[in-house]
C-alpha cells in the first residue's frame, strides 16, 4: 500500500477514537466507506483496545483508512487530539466507533463548509438507534445560525460530535482539554463558538447509537460533575457566582432530573430570567438567541413538570414572559394542552399547587 504521505492529501479527515468497540466498528467504517464523497481519510485512533477493534481497522481493505495505535489508554480528549494532529485534510470530522454516517454525510458538510467561509464548524440533525440499530426515538434537531447555537450552548449541549466538522486551523487551535474529561467536546464547542460561528445543519446525517455502554450512561456522576464545572465558567462569564442549588437548578434546565417539589417551577423560571437579565448587563450573547434558547427550555422544563403530573405547570408555562420568547408553534400547544386534559381537565393537583 502507497504510504500515507505519498498520497495527495484528502479533502476531509475523518476521525475515529476506539477502545473495545469491536461489535460496532465495521459497522461505522463501513458507513463512511459507502459515503457519496469519496474524497476522505479515515484516522482509527486505538485507544489500548483489549479486544478486537485494532485488528479489525487493520483488516479494512482500503488504503484511506490509516490505523493508529496509542501505547496506552489515553481517553477520547488525547486520542482526538492525536487525530487532529494527524490530518492532512483542511475539514476534519468526527465519528464515534458505534454511530454511523449517512451516505451524504460528507459531502453536505464539506460542500457547505466550501460556501460559507465565515462558518469555522457544523453540526447537524442526529437519529438516535438502539444497540441493534433500529431507531429508538425522534431526531434529535438543534436548529438556528451562530448566535442561537452559542446562546443554546449556555444552556445545554448543543452539537453532537458525531456529527461534527470543522475547518483544522480552529480546532488544532483550541483542541479537547483533557482536563475536561467526559464533558470534554461539550467545552471545545462552547470555547469555539465564542471566537468561530457554529452551526447545524437542519438534515439528518448521522445514526447515534444509544445502548448501555455509552459513556453517558456509564458515568453520568462523572459527567455531571464535569458540565458543571463548564457551567460555572460560563455563568461567571455572566457575572453569577453560583452555589451548588443553583448550579443544580441550571442542571435540571438540560437534563430535567430533578424530582417534582413545591416551588421548583417558580425557581427555574427566576433563574432562567436572571441570566436574561445577567447577558442585558454583560451583552455575552445576542440578547434575542439567548431569549429563544431560554423560552424553549422554559417549554421543555414545563412540558416535563406535566408529564410528571404538575398540574400547575399548565399555567406556570403560560403565565411567564419566558412564554413568548419560547414562541411555541401550533404543535406545541396542541402538546401542552394533551398533557393537561391527560391529568384530568385540572381536576388534580400537582405537588407545585397553586402559583
């Protein structure tokens, strides 16, 4: 095989972190092999592998997939980073071992990427699949331009790294902080969308595997103490110093893990105000994304409050001026409102009362 170097350097490098990903990893190489764009290098990084995954990337019959082995179990940010130094391709993209590329993947990344020089990095529409690959559940959609993904990264993560690809200057730039670990391309995105515009592209392009052996699954502890710790930069950034009850309220703004008590609506609403208030005072974000981001999770928040039998969320939600910058569509009220008639037409009453 001609080596790697004597080749003209690709259009996009792709790159593959793996360790012990032996049951899905031909599955995801094979998937970018049967990608539109042929134009691409594959970089599998093992990351100390006890199984099969290095003999398996080794195995592949194609001389754009190059396999790299660590000498130990360094972790996704150094094993990530050791790809990104590694590509010889000006777009890089990424692909975890047991998620799958559409076959247009590349190509409508790469070509808007080609038509929009001011955009440093996209994302894009994400189907979620079970272990076995049958689709477990709606996509998962984060529309808007630059400002509403940096005003929504405030707010909960926002890029799928899956399906991420970015121009190599910025992000040999900024790069994964192994500092950071598990939470670690949640802080890259929020780094690189305060100096580069971000996006998502509104298509599908990527299958993510959600099973049992995901790492956010594994370690959500970990990965909770993590975002928080990029929580707190960021809300100090606002001029908030928060203690461990608000930084758990903001918690609850993405991930909607609090269990229901009296008052936790009427907190959750206030706090998500005050960072209103704390970016007309700061001007970190522009002040409309940031008003959007915040009124749709006031509508995830309450929509979740019904769904936990909160009666009160019903009125909670439409009594708020966080109401109007959630701007909910006709499918959103139609939602609500068979939340509220499925608790009995407010014959019961949720754990919040009366507001």
């Amino acid at each position: 095989m001609t080596a790697a170097t004597e080749r003209p350097a690709p259009r996009v490098s792709v790159v593959m972190p793996v360790f012990d990903g032996a049951a899905y990893l031909a599955a995801a190489i094979d998937s970018l092999r049967a990608q539109d764009f042929p134009d691409w290098e594959l970089l599998v990084i093992d990351d100390g592998s006890r199984d099969d995954s290095r003999a398996i990337a080794q195995a592949v019959d194609d001389a754009r997939v190059r396999v790299l082995v660590n000498p130990a179990n360094l972790g996704l940010p150094l094993s990530r980073n050791r790809g990104i130094d590694a590509a010889r391709a000006p777009f890089i993209a990424f692909l975890d071992s047991d998620d799958l590329a559409l076959p247009q993947r590349l190509g409508v990344q790469w070509r808007y990427l080609q038509r929009h020089a001011e955009v440093a990095g996209v994302g894009a529409d994400v189907q979620p699949i079970a272990a076995d690959g049958r689709v477990s559940g709606a996509d998962w959609r984060c529309p808007g331009d630059a400002q509403d993904c940096r005003a929504q990264l405030l707010l909960h993560a926002y890029v799928n790294t899956s399906a991420f690809m970015a121009r190599a200057e910025p992000l040999r730039a900024l790069r994964f902080d192994p500092e950071q670990p598990l939470a670690e391309d949640y802080d890259l995105y929020v780094r690189m969308s305060a100096r580069h515009a971000l996006l998502n592209l509104p298509q599908r392009l990527i299958q993510c595997r959600v099973h049992a052996a995901s790492v956010t699954r594994r370690h959500r502890e970990a990965l909770a103490q993590a975002l928080g710790r990029i929580n707190r930069r960021q809300l100090a950034e606002l001029g908030l110093a928060v203690d461990e009850a608000s930084l758990a309220l903001h918690r609850h703004v993405e991930w909607l893990h609090l269990p229901p008590r009296p008052g936790l609506l009427a907190e959750l609403e206030q706090w998500l105000l005050m960072l209103l208030r704390h970016n007309a005072q700061r001007g970190l974000y522009a002040p409309q994304a940031l008003a959007r981001a915040v009124g749709q999770r006031w509508e995830a928040i309450c929509d979740h409050a019904l769904r936990q039998g909160e009666c009160a969320a019903w009125r909670a939600f439409y009594a708020s001026p966080l109401r109007r910058a959630a701007a909910p569509g006709p499918r959103a009220h139609l939602r609500l409102a068979a939340r509220r008639l499925g608790l009995g037409l407010g014959l019961g009453r949720g754990p919040e009362g009366r507001r």
